[in-house]
C-alpha cells in the first residue's frame, strides 16, 4: 500500500522538537539531582503524609480556627476581583484599539503587561510593610494583578465586536458617548462579565496561597499546621480549602453558563 | 407617534444576583478591615520599601541568583513536560466521547477537578512535608499543576471533537481502543502542543514563587532577602525573573505560531 510521506521539512520539524523536548528534560532532571531512587521513594513518602492526616482533626476548636481564615480567603478574592473590576473596566477601552484615539492603546497595553508580570505574591511582600500583615495586603496584591489580567481580556473582547451598531448609531446622529454606552457596551458586557467570573475563580486559589507571606487567608493556617507537624489539622485545612474553593467554582460556573447562554438565546 | 418595542423585563437572575454581588462587595471590603487612619500611618513608613526598591544591587544579583534562576527553568521544564505526559491519557478517560464507561468517566473527571482545586504552593508546601525541602518537592507541585490545567483543557477538547472519523474507524473494524487511537488523538495533537506551550509559560511564572515554601527555584533567593526586607537585593532579581519569563514566552509564542 502507498501511504503518502509527511514533506520532509514539516519531519524535520518534528524530529528537532521532539529532541529539544528530550534533551531539556534529560538536562533539567540532571541539574535537578533527581535520582531514581528518590522517585522511587516519593510515592510511599506522600502516602505516609497523607495517611498521617488521616482521621482529620474534627474539633470544634480547629474549625473555630480554620473556619475564619477560609472566609477570609473568599473575602479577599472577590474585594480582590472587585477592585480589579473597577478599576480594568475603564481602561479597557482606552486599551483597544478600536475606541481610543492615536497610540493611547499601545502604552496602555505594555502598561497592563506590567502589572500582569508581577506574581501576586511578590507585589503582597512588596506592600507588606506598607499596609501591614493581614487581609488588606492580600487584597491589593489580587486587585492589582487582576487589574492587569483582567484589562487585557476585556480590551481584546472590545476589539472584537461588531461594528456595524456603531456605524448605524453615528448615522443617527449619536455621539462618541452614545456609542459607547448603546454600541459597545451591550455587546461586550455578558462576555466581560464572564472573564470576572472567571478571574473570581482564580484569584480565590491566589489568595487561599497568601497567607504563605502573611497576607491573610488560609495559607497561613496551613504552612502552620505543616511546620508544627499537626498533620491532622493540616488535613482539615486542607479539605476546608477543596470544599470553598469547589462550591465557588460549581456556583461561578453556573452564573457564567447562564450568562452566555441567555446571549445566544435572546440573538 | 413611533411604536418603540417594549424592552424585556430583567431576568430574575439579574433582579437578585446584581444587588447580592453589590451587597457581598461591601460586606467582603468591611471584612477585610480597611482602616484609613492605619492606612495613613503606615504609608508614612513606605520609604522603608520603596528606597531600596529603586536603589537595585545588580551585581549582588547576579552573582546570586543565577544558579537558583536556572533551577527555576529546570523545575518548570521538567514539571511541565511530565505533567502534559501523564494528563494524555488521563484526558481521554475523562471525556464522554472517548470513554464509553460513565462511572470510570466519573472518577477520572473528579480526579481531575479534585486535583484542581488545589493552589500551586499548597501542593509545593506539602510536598516539601513529604519528600523534604528542595527542587524535587517543586518538580512535584507544578507536576500536579500543569497535569490539572492539562487534564481540563484537552479533555473538554475531547469532548467537541468530530465524532465522523471515529465512526469511519469503527466502521472499517476498528475496536474502540484502536479508533480512539488513530481518529481523536491525531485530532487533538496540535491542541495539545499549544496548551503544552502555554502550561509552560504558567509553570515559568509559577516555578518563581515556589522557593518561598522551600521548594527549591529563585524564590528561595527572594524569601531569605525579604524577611530581612533587602529589597535593594529582591529588586533586580525580580527584573531578571521578569526578563527571563519575557524571552521563553516570547520564544514560546514564536513556536506555537510555527505549529498552528
């Protein structure tokens, strides 16, 4: 049978990625110390840890404890997404390029490229000493990050829509506001609404890892109990953070569902 | 006189949910305890972060933090290859259209979303427990998180593939192991490398902040210089990060444009 051949280049291609692939984990494991034996090794030592957390500490105490700092975590993440909301909304049309006059939309862009470089957790320890341990840190450090995340989403959506409500608002005389408000924004709004959904879900596993510089949430908690070696609370810690972040995440999803599927029902 | 159609009424979901995300909104800002007359005071003392801030020693830098920086490339090399090798198959179990049994769909699935749930460093700091402090124990974490992300995104991938070759394979004999095998996994490849790029940028930026649990990567650098607030000292390593994560992202954009 005649099989045809892949074009030489395109197996060139192939063959070089997948030896580049080889060789930089080949160079990575080596540079890295990992040895077979310690491979070998990690599974019966994760199972001890986690054996070791087994029966949870389930006293009324620890949850007393735990319970508080897991809300915190929520607090923060949607204070976070709010703040992040706000302050990206604006800025997201003078970051398209569709909408802002001149090169005003590249400077915005490489500004929100910027933010979004900075892991939440560095701009947490910058702010530490200026706002002090606790959840206020947390906060800006997520709203800051989510202002840089959530600006470059929205203004790639607002680059996106159609422009014909635009043109037909113009030929009725509207304004540049009226386009906007009448044009723009019942275009972009389920979507945009969506990625601050979306953003809550993640900004919630961001600031539940907080904690780790002490600012705020159940991290703390958690890198506590580990050094304390109070396995079985670290454990309810654990399935604290699983249950919050699930249940948030099922209702997100369901409100981001209705969300785009009311879209095309109503289209 | 104009007949203006009538405008639908709200739905219920934005007659309740909007003003109960507001009212969350403010209950969460009153949670956090902002208090403006702390705010004041400690704003006075910002000299103390942002002086060194700007004052960057490069050479200390350099000198310091070079080793640990290609740790952190390595760490995240090797996590994210591992971890996109393992979430293959996991994947296919985890979607309807190629596993035909709904309870081991169901398991696979919940694994998935279980390991998902669970942040980066959470899993960096109890690998640390488990298999002592170091590299290895980061290797692990962001294995857990590239093989989530993965799982997630190709096998909902899977799951809207075009069922037509599938049905072609089975139609010429073909068992259902082997038309998963030359009809859905041809179709999703090139998916898979591009989520594989992008999973590998997350684990760069990831990868950073792993050292400040132990786990090994420039972070270590950054933790023992920011407990003793040196930011002169964590300034410029964190411009270097910054310039690191730019060229393999860049260099990682280049690639997948050449696959796609």
């Amino acid at each position: 049978m005649n099989i045809p051949k892949q074009p030489l280049n395109q197996r060139i291609f192939k063959y070089s990625l997948t030896s580049l692939i080889v060789i930089s984990a080949i160079w990575s494991a080596s540079g890295l110390e990992i040895t077979l034996d310690r491979i070998l090794n990690a599974p019966a030592q994760i199972a001890t840890l986690v054996g070791a957390m087994f029966p949870l500490d389930l006293s009324s105490e620890a949850f007393d404890r735990i319970i508080p700092k897991v809300f915190e975590s929520l607090f923060i993440a949607w204070a976070g997404t709010v703040i992040g909301a706000i302050f990206s909304f604006p800025i997201s049309f003078l970051a398209a390029n569709n909408i802002t006059i001149g090169s005003v939309n590249r400077v915005i862009k490489q500004i929100l490229n910027g933010i979004r470089a900075f892991p939440e957790l560095i701009l947490a320890f910058v702010f530490l000493p200026i706002t002090g341990l606790g959840p206020l840190t947390g906060t800006l450090a997520v709203g800051i990050h989510s202002i840089g995340t959530l600006g470059k989403l929205s203004s790639e959506v607002i680059e996106g829509i159609d422009e014909g409500p635009l043109e037909s608002i113009k030929a009725s005389g509207g304004s540049k506001i009226n386009e906007l408000t009448f044009g723009v924004i019942p275009q972009v709004m389920p979507t945009i609404t969506s990625y601050w959904l979306y953003r809550f879900e993640i900004n919630l596993r961001a600031s539940a890892v907080l904690g780790v510089v002490g600012a705020g949430g159940v991290g703390q908690e958690l890198i506590n109990q580990l050094r304390f070696r109070d396995f079985p609370r670290a454990g309810t810690v654990l399935i604290c953070t699983i249950v919050l972040v699930l249940t948030a995440d099922t209702i997100s999803a369901a409100i981001r569902n209705r969300i785009i599927k009311g879209k095309t029902v109503k289209s | 006189m104009i007949n203006y159609p009538k405008k639908p009424s709200p739905s219920l979901l934005v007659l309740i949910g909007i003003p109960a995300g507001i009212l969350f909104s403010i209950f969460s800002f009153l949670q956090i305890g902002f208090n403006f007359q702390d705010f004041k005071n400690n704003l006075s003392n910002r000299y103390l972060v942002t002086d060194p801030l700007f004052d960057p020693k490069w050479a200390w830098a350099w000198e310091n933090s070079s080793d640990a920086l290609v740790e952190t490339i390595q760490i995240a090399i090797l996590a994210s290859i591992i971890g996109c090798a393992v979430a293959l198959p996991l994947s296919f179990y985890a979607s309807r259209a190629t596993n035909l049994n709904k309870y081991s769909y169901f398991v696979y699935k919940s694994f998935l979303n279980l390991v998902r749930t669970i942040p980066d460093l959470f899993w960096a700091m109890i690998f640390t427990v488990a298999v002592g402090i170091g590299p290895f124990a980061g290797v692990l974490a962001l294995l857990m998180f590239s093989l989530a992300i993965m799982g997630k995104l190709l096998s909902e991938t899977i799951d809207s593939i075009d069922p037509g070759p599938m049905e072609a394979a089975k139609a010429t004999g073909a068992s259902h192991n082997q038309s998963v095998f030359t009809s859905a996994l041809p179709q999703v490849l090139p998916n898979f490398t591009a989520y594989f790029l992008y999973i590998f940028e997350l684990c760069i930026r990831a990868s950073v902040i792993l050292g400040l649990v132990g786990a090994g990567g420039v972070g270590r650098i950054i933790e023992t210089q920011r407990i003793f607030l040196r930011f002169d000292r964590i300034s410029p390593i964190i411009v270097l990060i910054l310039v690191v994560v730019i060229l393999i992202e860049q260099f990682s954009v280049w690639l997948r444009r050449k696959i796609l």
